[in-house]
C-alpha cells in the first residue's frame, strides 16, 4: 500500500481528562485499553495519527441549541468548585469536560476532511464523552454533544457531500441522532441495536418523519442475539439499505456494547463478530462512496473487550481496498 491513502487515528489527551467519578462505566480507561490493544495487534504504525483540536461552541450549534451549549458551559464551570456535577442520572461532567466534548467534535470533523480530501482513505476517532444519545438541547446517556451527527451535517456544509449515510451499531439505540435528522432526507440513519433496551427508542416503526420519512432504518435485535444475528441485519438490510441511498460518505457510531463480556447490554456479539462486521461495511463504503468511512468510538464498557474489538475493527480499516 505504498503510496496509498492511510487510515487516520485521532485521539488527544484531553479525553483522558473528562472524569466521570469512581465505578462510572464510561471512564478514562476505557481509552487507555484501546491504546495498549492497538500497541499489542502490532497496529500503531498501520495508523495516520492526529491529534484532536477543541472546535468552537459555533461549530455545536449546526445542530444543538446555544442553550445547550451553555448549559453544559455551566456545568463544567461549577465543577471547577464542586469537582463533579450530573447533567442527569447518568452524564456527569468535570472542569475538562467541555474542553474534551469540543475535542470530541474536532476529532470528529478533522477525520471527516482528511477523508473527503483524500489524505486519508478512512478513519477512526478514539474520542471521549460518546455523542449518539445527545439530543438537540440535552445531554443524555454519557453524551454531551453529537459527534457522529455533527461530523455529517460538516460533511455536507463544509466539503459539499450532499448525501451521507450514518450507520450506529452501539448496543443501545441512538436516539439522539435519529432525532436529530428525522425529518431530513439526505441523511439516511441506520442503527442495530438491542431492544427492548435503554433509551427505549428505535422501534422498527420509526422510519423519520415528514421529508425524511423512509431515510431512518431500525433494526431491533432481542438479548441473547449474537453474531449470526447481528451479521444478518447488517448484510441484509443494513448494507443494501445505503447502498440503495448512494452516499457521498459513510459515518460509523462504532459502539462495542453489543459484545458477549459487555455489563451493559444482553447481547452476545463476539470481537470477531465486530472483524467480519468491520469487512463488511469496509466493503460497502468501497462499492457505493470510494471507501470514505469514518468511524466514531461510541460504547463498550468491559476494557479487554473494548480493546480488542477496536483492535480488530481498526485492522479492517487498514486492510481496506485502496
């Protein structure tokens, strides 16, 4: 592959920085057993590192409300004095947390221009706090701001892509980015996931609203669903589904909740389960949009398990066709 496009890899410090409190299942260590599966699988020098750079509040508010922005502003400001504030029962925020959501954006953004200029053939983003669940003017669910959905709505103001598709195979619905596109038909939302699950959205029925109508896809799986089952809805509808869309560029929320060692969910996804996913959607992206895939690091709490899917799904990557 001399010569070819890389696979980007951002990352930054600052995401080690956003504390999220003692027993909390989205924790600094969550990354720092990606890096060391990274190292161990021999990957490091496979990947085009960058490091994330903190956006503007102004690039957030595309999609999230300025009041949302300040409100998350808030918090982190009164953690300076206090340590730690809830957002609610489940995000918690401390005095870097801001400055590493804003990165999360960053990284988010910067793999998406390296990949629409073809510097880079694809990308992974190992980012902290998450972003799938942030709806327009709340946190939820970990997530302060909306990576994957703030990276498509970039992709097609900044660098022209007219249609993208975002694919979500977190155990645990995306809420936030089906919300926010519902009613745009130039972004087509696919998401796999277990149900019934929390948050509770993301029934087959949901399939947008309005103009978008159709352009949001869900494919609930059941606990106990494995492999087989979760290879299936990705090769059989999910992957014709944007094939049939056409897209400029493909947007991966890259959970690995879904995994058999995962505390967090019920699902029996094994780390070469996610390999043969990885290849398949690899594949895709190459068929319908020249390979432009980004992929967002969502879920997935149990720290080998973690390390070792992105492992695999990171060698795919890097195997892709050039």
């Amino acid at each position: 592959m001399s010569g070819a496009a890389p696979t980007g890899f951002v990352t930054a410090p600052v995401f080690l920085e956003h504390d999220t409190g003692p027993g909390h299942p989205e924790r600094p260590e969550r990354l720092q057993a990606v890096f060391q599966a990274l190292g161990a699988a021999g990957l490091v020098d496979d990947l085009a590192p960058a490091e994330a750079q903190p956006v503007k509040a102004d690039a957030v508010t595309t999609l999230h409300t300025p009041a949302h922005v300040e409100a998350v502003r808030a918090a982190v400001n009164q953690a300076r004095k206090v340590g730690r504030v809830a957002l609610d029962a489940d995000t918690q925020v401390s005095e870097r947390s801001l400055v590493a959501a804003l990165s999360a954006v960053g990284a988010a953004l910067a793999a998406g221009s390296a990949v629409a200029k073809g510097k880079w053939q694809n990308a992974f983003c190992a980012v902290r706090p998450p972003g799938h669940h942030a709806e327009a003017d709340r946190a939820m669910g970990f997530c302060l701001f909306n990576n994957a959905a703030l990276l498509a709505r970039d992709l097609q103001t900044t660098h022209g892509i007219e249609r993208v598709a975002v694919i979500d195979w977190d155990v645990h619905h995306g809420n936030g980015t089906q919300h926010l596109f519902e009613e745009d038909p130039s972004v087509l939302y696919v998401s796999i996931h277990q149900a019934p699950h929390w948050p509770g959205t993301g029934a087959a029925s949901e399939r947008g609203r309005g103009d978008g109508e159709g352009a949001t896809l869900n494919l609930p799986l059941a606990a106990g669903t494995g492999d087989a089952e979760w290879r299936a809805a990705l090769e059989d509808h999910a992957l014709p589904a944007i094939e049939a869309f056409a897209p400029g560029a493909i947007v991966l929320s890259a959970g690995f909740d879904a995994h058999e060692r995962d505390p967090l969910s019920g699902t029996r996804v094994t780390t070469d389960g996610y390999r043969e996913m990885t290849r398949a959607l690899v594949a895709c992206a190459a068929s319908v949009c020249g390979g432009k895939l980004v992929s967002l690091l969502e879920g997935g709490y149990e720290l080998d398990a973690l390390g070792e899917s992105v492992a695999a799904h990171c060698a795919e990557l890097v195997a892709a066709p050039r």
